[in-house]
C-alpha cells in the first residue's frame, strides 16, 4: 500500500520567459486529483514543465489529468513537457500507450535549455 500523506506538490516560474514549473512528489493518486488539476489549470504560462522526479507511483486518475492537460494547453497553443519521470512512472505512461503525447526530458534545467533553444531558433 502506498503512503498518500507524502504527496507534494510546488508552482514556480521557471528560468525561461513565459514558463511555469510544477513539481510533484510522492504518489499521484486519486486522493490528489484536484489538488493536482487545479495548479495546471490554475498556470496560465505559454510553457509548463511538470518536473515528477519525485513521483513513487502514479494510478489511472492522474494519468488521465496529464492527457488532459496535454490535450487542453495543446488547443490553446501553449506547450507541455514532463522532465524527471522516473522509470515506474514512464512504464505506466508506455502501458496505458499514452507516452506518445509527452515531450520527456532528463530534469526541468534540460527542458528549459531544449526550450529556450527552440524558442532562438524559431
């Protein structure tokens, strides 16, 4: 069983213009489904890093959040990357076949760097 009182959950600007960072710890599980829905829907930032190094365990309800995220910053033109998703985490992404959405990057100072580099280029 696993501990849900260890969720946390961080908003910060990020490094780069225009960029939030939303770092979460501990089990994403149902318990912290709104929490978690209301600081991206909350974040009102062109780009959004959601940092889940941290992340123990993930369930279905909080794998759909991150498809629904994706889904409705995609229709706003704004962009989503995840950085520091541990290998538990990216094999329940792979198993519901939904890893194909997300950008994945090493950690959040990656994601900026490839971010801000995109961003000079275009």
């Amino acid at each position: 069983m696993v501990d849900t009182r260890a969720f946390k959950l961080e908003q910060h600007p990020g490094t780069v213009p225009a960029c939030s960072v939303i770092a979460v710890a501990g089990p994403m599980v149902i318990e912290h489904l709104f929490k978690f829905q209301e600081a991206w829907r909350s974040d009102s930032s062109n780009i959004l890093i959601f940092d889940l190094g941290g992340v123990i365990y993930i369930d279905s309800s909080l794998i759909g959040s991150l498809v629904m995220a994706h889904v409705h910053l995609s229709n706003a033109g704004r962009k989503m990357v995840l950085a520091g998703v541990p290998d538990r985490v990216r094999q329940m992404l792979a198993v519901t076949k939904v890893d194909i959405l997300f950008t994945f990057f090493t950690n959040v100072a990656e994601a900026e760097a490839a971010l801000t580099a995109a961003r000079a280029s275009a």
